[in-house]
C-alpha cells in the first residue's frame, strides 16, 4: 500500500480539479487495502487490527462477522470519513 501510494501521489492529485476522480480511486483502493491487512493480521495481533479496521469507519468489532462478509466492499462505503489517528506503530528513536 505504501508503494502504491508512494507511486501514485494522492497529494498532487488532490491539487489539481480534474484529476478528482482518480483521486477517490487512490484513496479508496487505498482504504481497501488497509482493510484487508486488518483482516489478514486480525489472528496475529488482533488489537492493532481492531484500531486500522475502526480508523477506516468500520465501527462493529470486525470478530463479529464472518471473514466472507468483511471482505465484501458493501462495508466500505466509498463516501466514507477516514478518522485522524494517532500512528499505530510509532517511531522508536
């Protein structure tokens, strides 16, 4: 995801108007990749998944549904907020 984002530049595509709909794009696949990293670590550090999964507005607890139906994008409603969060794994100097 990092590269995917390093590669296409969601910054320069938000300064210019008619690249707008290629910007949701990014920032979606983007948010439906963060997504599907929660799930694949939810096993192996459930916490860190749980804070990714309700960053990206995904409030019900993501061990309450089955896999099949937190991988459908029904969940992931395009139009969706992302919410300001602090680093999930901050910087150790």
């Amino acid at each position: 995801i990092n590269k995917y984002l390093d590669t296409t530049a969601p910054w320069s595509l938000a300064k210019e108007p008619d690249k707008k709909d290629r910007l949701k794009t990014v920032l979606f696949c983007a948010g439906a990749g963060l997504r599907a990293v929660a799930l694949f670590i939810f096993p192996f550090m459930p916490g860190s998944a749980q804070k990714i999964w309700s960053q990206l507005c995904l409030e019900e607890p993501m061990n309450k549904r089955p896999l099949a139906e937190n991988l459908s994008f029904k969940l992931f409603a395009p139009k969706a907020k992302i919410k300001k969060a602090k680093p999930l794994f901050p910087r150790v100097e």
